[in-house]
C-alpha cells in the first residue's frame, strides 16, 4: 500500500517565534500548483497545541487568490532544525501534520486535507477533506470523506493508488481492532471490506480459551451482499525471555523461554557440562506469576523441572529451584541477549502436525502417548484432529481415549463433553504437545515430544 504524500508545517523553535505576534508559513504543494500561505494570527507556542489558521491558496504564476480555508483548530510541528524540504515524505500516523495532499478519489487530480482538531478515536488528529471539482474554481469540503478521519477512525485514512481503495484503521481498548476497505462510488467512499479482531482470553462465555488467540472477522461486500467468514488465528508469540547465570552457583547454564498462548517453549544449554546441546523446555505458569518449566528430552523423558521467578529481582537476577526427584539445586540467572533461531519463535507448521508424541516420568512411573490425525474441515469449516491418547502407570490398567474435535487455528484442540464440560486442551507445539485434562482426563496432563 502506498501513502499519500504530505505537506508538513514546521518552525524553528526560537525565543523570537514564542509569543503573540502572528505567525506564517508560506509553503508549496507537492504538485506545485500552488503558493500557501498559513497565518496563525494568535501561534500555538507548544508543539501539538491547537490554534485557527487561515490557509491561503494562491496561484503559482501570478499570485491571484484561488481560496481561502480556515481551521478552528490547526497544528503546527514545532521541530528544530527541520527543513521545508524534508516535510515532503510518507505520513506517519505520529506526524499529525497541518496539510496533506493526494489523489483521495482516485480522478486525477490532487485533493487536500486539513488539520482540524482531534475528533478521531483516542484523540487522534481530525481533518477537513477538500477534493477537486473541475465544475469549481476552488477545491470543495467533502462531509463524506471528512467523516473517515474522525469519530473511532484513528485519524487520517490510507490510499492505494494501484487498487484505488482507501483503509481505515480503529481500535477500542487493548483487544478489539478494525480496519475497513473503501471503495469510490459517486464521488463517496462506501465501505466494501472490513476485517475485526478480537484479541482473546479466558471468559464466562468460554472459560478454556487460552490467552494469545484471536477472534479475526473478514466481511466483504459482494453484488451488494455482505459475507462473512470467521476463523481463530494466533498463539501471538510474545518477546523471548533470554537468561544466563548457574545451578548451585556452579553448573553454567543459557537458556531461553517465549509465552505462546498459555504455554511457554524454550530451550536450555549447560555449556561446560553434557553435551553441550540445547534440550527442550516446556511450562505454564504457576503460582505468584512464576514459571515452571519441564526439561524433556528426544524420547518425551522428563529430566528435570525449573520453578523460576517471573521477573527479575532487586539485584536483576531470577531465582528459582530445579529440581529432579530428590535432587535440588538453586537457580540464579539474569536476564541477557543472545541469537535464538527464528523458526524456533515461530507457530507449528502444518506439514509437522501429525504424528506420534510421547512423554515418559521415572518418578510417577508413568508412560503416555499422544497419536494425531488432521481430517481436512467440510464445506470449508475448520480442520478436524484425530487424537487418540494412552497413558499407562506402573501397578494401574492402561488407559485410552479417542475423540474427534475442531482444530482451531490450526494448532488448538479445546474439547468438551456434550452438556459443555471440559475433558482436555490440546495445544500443539514446535515438536511438542501440551495436554492440560480437567476432572477425569488430568491423568493425561503433560508435555509430549513429537516423534521423528
């Protein structure tokens, strides 16, 4: 998508230019058709502090007056050492400039927009929209075009030339978004697109839905009829957690850890000790915000628990206890930067879904395993997960279930009974699995390593 190009008003900022005295900018367009004027007869003295302007436009070649437009409430950028120059450029939503010039309706001829005030979502900046009309001498205030930067739009709106469309952007709080598509029709803009998103978590309606999924909405506007499809997409991968400190004051370790929905992935490294290669990490958090991380290894065996502080103490270093049966050791490690391969970060890919997963656990005894299935969706509804799930204890029966769910976003498995009573989640990792039961299923709680 291309921007419109822009015309910014500037002032050096100088002990002369804060006072009262009337305050002009004489500026071209980027077509250079005109020669303006802009007066502030009583200036803004602070950078983003409304104040009426009087924009003048003036013929290029003889200076005749073509129009005069007034904003009750302009702004001016009050940036040193910025040139006129360097204001010609691609708009920032940041910018929040005086003057904006393009192509808006898509007819050949350059169109300009106005700073007026912050009627846009969040108090974003507002503007006036002036378009060509080859049957007026002067550009003429379009209310339609206008509207589009105000009210839960946020600010001024995108064009894009080639698709000749124009896109909004709103937002309400930290987890609803929208962003419209708007087609010219009769010299107005008509919404033909629109995609929301939901940002989702646990609620009353859907109690098992984990944090880091949403809820994305496509409507189109087709021969004059809306359709809608509606899909589940994420885990949103958060910011890794990067950590390099000891065991016991003694055993150097590096390790890593990122929050994907309600479960985290990482990686631990003893580097003088083992191998020296990177063993896979699997958690949740646990009680007062920290972690719990589960040290597994190819076969699905688990090797060892790290109960680590959720940030960082006093003295910048997370503390903890990893444990394995009776052996403890005291973890102190502090956050640092190093490389973690990119496609580590990354959701699991559609190809490497199914399979055999297995988990093992010397102490309990205890012996699972995970065999899935993806059964493409029909008449284009979700993908279907085959699973089939075994645990077997020493001293206790084997036991197995087989279900059949909707595979949401590809990765997630939130399986009910029929009257709506959890029986497990199953999230599906890079080269894992996590299995969280409820009631009668928590025997096949864990963390299961996908098979070569």
């Amino acid at each position: 998508m291309v921007a419109h190009r822009l015309l910014a008003v500037s002032c050096l900022l100088v002990a002369a230019a804060v006072s009262a005295e009337p305050l002009t900018y004489h500026l071209t367009d980027p077509a250079q058709k005109y020669v303006i004027d802009v007066l502030f007869a009583q200036p803004p003295t602070q950078t983003f502090d409304g104040a009426p302007a009087l924009i003048t436009l003036r013929e290029r070649a003889g200076g005749q007056v073509l129009q005069r437009i007034e904003s009750a409430e302009a702004f001016a950028l009050f940036k040193p050492g910025r040139k006129a120059s360097e204001f010609d450029r691609n708009l920032a939503y940041a910018d929040q400039s005086l003057l904006l010039f393009g192509d808006f309706n898509f007819d050949g001829q350059q169109d300009l927009a106005v700073r007026n005030g912050n009627e846009a979502g969040y108090g974003g900046p507002s503007y006036d929209i002036y378009l060509f009309d080859p049957e007026s001498p002067t550009l003429v205030l379009s209310t339609s075009f206008s509207a589009l930067t105000r009210d839960a739009n946020l600010g001024m709106f995108d064009i894009d030339p080639v698709t000749k469309r124009l896109h909004t952007q709103s937002k309400s709080g930290c987890c609803w978004r929208q962003s419209a598509t708007w087609q010219i029709q009769d010299n107005r803009p008509v919404k033909v697109a629109e995609k929301i998103e939901v940002v989702q978590k646990p609620s009353e309606a859907n109690p098992f839905m984990p944090y880091g999924y949403v809820d994305v909405t496509d409507r189109e506007l087709k021969s004059g009829q809306w359709t809608e499809r509606r899909r589940l997409e994420g885990p949103i991968g958060e910011t890794p957690v990067m950590l390099r400190g000891t065991l016991d004051d003694k055993i150097p370790v590096e390790l890593w850890w990122q929050r994907q929905g309600d479960v985290y992935v990482g990686e631990v490294r003893y580097s003088k000790t083992g191998s020296g290669q990177p063993i896979r990490l699997v958690g949740n958090t646990y009680e007062d915000g920290g972690i719990v991380l589960r040290e597994l290894d190819d076969d699905g065996q688990m090797i060892g628990n790290w109960f680590v502080e959720g940030t960082p103490n006093e003295q910048g270093s997370q503390t903890g206890t990893w444990i394995n049966g009776s052996r403890q050791l005291s973890i102190n490690v502090r956050p640092t930067a190093f490389k973690v391969a990119a496609q580590k970060l990354e959701r699991v890919a559609d190809s490497q879904r199914e399979g055999r997963y297995l988990v093992s656990n010397v102490q309990d005894r205890r012996v699972g395993e995970l065999t899935l299935k993806v059964v493409p969706g029909i008449d284009n509804g979700p993908e279907m997960a085959d699973i089939n799930l075994s645990i077997f204890q020493l001293k206790d029966p084997p036991v197995e279930v087989h279900h059949q769910y909707p595979l949401l976003a590809g990765n997630l498995v939130i399986a009910l009974d029929p009257e709506g009573d959890p029986l497990f989640r199953l999230q599906l990792l890079n080269g894992a699995a996590e299995v969280t039961g409820f009631g009668e299923y928590q025997k096949y709680s864990a963390a299961y390593v996908k098979q070569p």
